[in-house]
C-alpha cells in the first residue's frame, strides 16, 4: 500500500529557521512555501527539509535511475519516456499505465515524498527504480553518487524555463494578479533567486560530472530532443540498460513510445486534462494539467523584449565560459 503515511520529518527545522529567507514582497513569487537559501541554491523550505532527510537517510540500489532536472526543463517528458521505455515489454501500448496516469504519477519526486512523510513509497518500488529529483547534483545524497546507479539530466534554454515556470506558478497561486509581475519575475532569475535556483549552477554541476563521468549521467537538452525525439529515445534506452533489439526497431517500437510520450499525445488524455492533483499528500495544489502548456522551443519570443533576452543570454554565456557548454 503506497499511502503509508509517516509524521513528516522535522528534526532539521531548527537549521532550516536560520538560513536567509527569500526577500518578502506585496505579492508572493515562490509557491506556497517560501524559499530558504541552502549553501547557495534556493529551495522551498518543505522540499529542504525532505531533502536533508533523504541526505541522510537514502540508499540507493545500483540499479536505480534518477531523473533530474531543472523545474520546467522538460522533466514531464524525460518521466513519460524512461517509464515507457522501461516496462514496454510488459505494458502494451493499448492498456498502458499513461492512458490513466500522470507521468508525475509513473515516476515519483523523491524530495517531495521525503518531505510528506512517504519516503516509504520509494523503498517499495520495485528495482529497477526510476525515481526523479530537481536537486542539483551536488546536493545529491551520497549514496546516489558513489554507487553505480545512473543518472539522466535534461536541460533546456533558460529562457524558456523562465517564460514555463512563470506560467506555472501563475496557475497554482491563481493568475496573473497573484504574483509579482513578468518583469520582477525575470529580474529574481536573473539573480537565481527562484525555486533551485541559481539555473546556471543547476546546469553546470550536472554538466561538468557528466563529462568526468559519462556512463553515469547522460546529459540531454530539451530542445535537441524536440527535434530528433527518435534518436534520443534509444540514446536513452540504451543508456538505462535497455537498447531496443532488432526486432523491436523493425516494428517501430521505438517510434511508437516517442508518439506515446510527444506533448500533443500526452496532452490530450482525459487524465492529464482533469484538475486533480498530481501529488495529494502535498498541500500545494498542482493539478496535472499545469504541466502541459505549449511544449515548444522558443516561446520566450512572445514574452521578452529584445534587451531581456540578450542580457539573460549574456549572463548564461558569461556563467557557462570555460567549460565548453553552449545554450
Ligand atoms: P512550456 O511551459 O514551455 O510549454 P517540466 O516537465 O520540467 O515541469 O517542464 C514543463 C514544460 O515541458 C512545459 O513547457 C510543458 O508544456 C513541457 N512538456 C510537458 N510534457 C511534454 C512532452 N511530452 N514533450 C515536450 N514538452 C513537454
């Protein structure tokens, strides 16, 4: 039974009351809980204190695979494909579990179910474990980055992530009128002041590991996925352990889980329209539809003048110099 319910944890509070507080304004910016800034990143102060107890407490199995990311990088994507990647021998196309369900359902975030009290689902999945988390690498547990269990990281333009997660947080606090507006909303990016923010850091530490360790993390870029969807998902299969055989590429297996997972198909299934909640024991409403909105590369253009665009490529490029990462 998944719905194994423990007292949230809270034996971490004491520290998380003394880490800077995001800077408090007429109208909220983080959802719901407010950000606390932990060695450099900022982190909702319930999702830090499910991540201290998942430092201490997590143990991995070399056969996990952890999905990471940035918040609105295309991690709904990456947990569609790395579940129907998985278990596509024994799920038929017809009566598959993402007809009913959310792919934030398939694939749980372990910050999240630290921090409610359900750390106990994630032990009772069987292996091989897909799980997920936005934390950046080096705030990993321990035990996730000595064993040889893998790791996926996609990332996408920070543009974009900006205009998504505006958009995002739109919804869960209510419209526009609820929140600081575009501008300040960009202006708090810029300075990493956003939810695991600093992004450019986030990209960066998955980056630089990846390179020292390429057959531990595959490093993936949302926007290159778009436009080659095929050769990404055996990229992907073939990472986690599963390449598609002969056989299976003769019956276009792989190009039927690319329809599976694409945007429009997803989109479009009764239970991702619905307004139920993605994750019921969290007291943030988010409902499986606000993470389907366009799906496409470049809608930053309908939203920032020429000069935002250019001085938050400008920023990017200067943090990226030297180490071989381009936008
Ligand atoms: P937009 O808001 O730009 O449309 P995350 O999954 O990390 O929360 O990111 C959400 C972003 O990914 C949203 O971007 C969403 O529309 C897009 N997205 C969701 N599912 C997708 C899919 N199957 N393929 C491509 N993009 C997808």
């Amino acid at each position: 039974n998944i719905h194994l319910i423990e007292e949230p944890p809270q034996e971490h509070d004491a520290l998380i009351a003394t880490l800077p507080l995001e800077p408090v304004y007429e109208r909220p910016f983080s959802i719901v809980h407010p950000l606390r800034l932990y060695k450099d990143v900022w982190i909702a102060e319930k999702k830090l204190r499910g991540t201290l107890v998942m430092q201490h407490c997590f143990k991995s199995r070399p056969t996990d695979i952890f999905l990471t990311s940035f918040p609105k990088s295309g991690t709904t994507w990456l947990k569609a494909m790395t579940f129907s990647t998985l278990t596509r021998t024994n799920c038929s196309l017809d009566k598959h579990p993402l007809l009913t369900h959310n792919p934030h359902q398939c694939v749980p975030f372990m910050e999240v179910e630290f921090s409610t009290g359900r750390s106990k689902i994630i032990e009772v999945i069987p292996s091989p474990r897909v799980m997920s988390t936005h934390l950046p690498y080096f705030l990993l547990p321990d035990s996730i980055k000595e064993s040889s269990c893998r790791i996926v990281y996609i990332w996408r333009d920070p543009k974009d992530v900006l205009v998504s997660a505006w958009y995002f947080t739109q919804k869960i606090l209510g419209g526009p009128d609820k929140m600081v507006t575009f501008d300040q909303f960009f202006e708090f990016f810029c300075q990493g002041l956003t939810s695991f923010g600093p992004i450019w850091n986030h990209i960066l530490g998955y980056w630089e590991e990846s390179k020292r360790r390429p057959e531990k993390i595959l490093f993936l870029k949302y926007e290159n996925v778009l436009q080659e969807p095929v050769k990404y998902a055996k990229q992907l299969a073939h990472f986690i352990g599963c390449p598609y055989s002969e056989t299976e590429e003769n019956q276009h297996v792989v190009e039927q889980i690319v329809e599976l997972c694409s945007f429009n198909t997803l989109k479009d299934f009764d239970v991702n329209k619905d307004g139920g909640r993605v994750m019921p024991s969290t007291d943030v409403r988010i409902s499986k539809a606000y993470f389907f909105r366009k799906g496409e590369a470049g809608d930053w253009k309908s939203h920032m003048t020429r000069e935002m665009a250019e001085r938050l490529d400008t920023l990017i490029k200067e943090k990226f110099e030297g180490s071989g990462l381009q936008i």
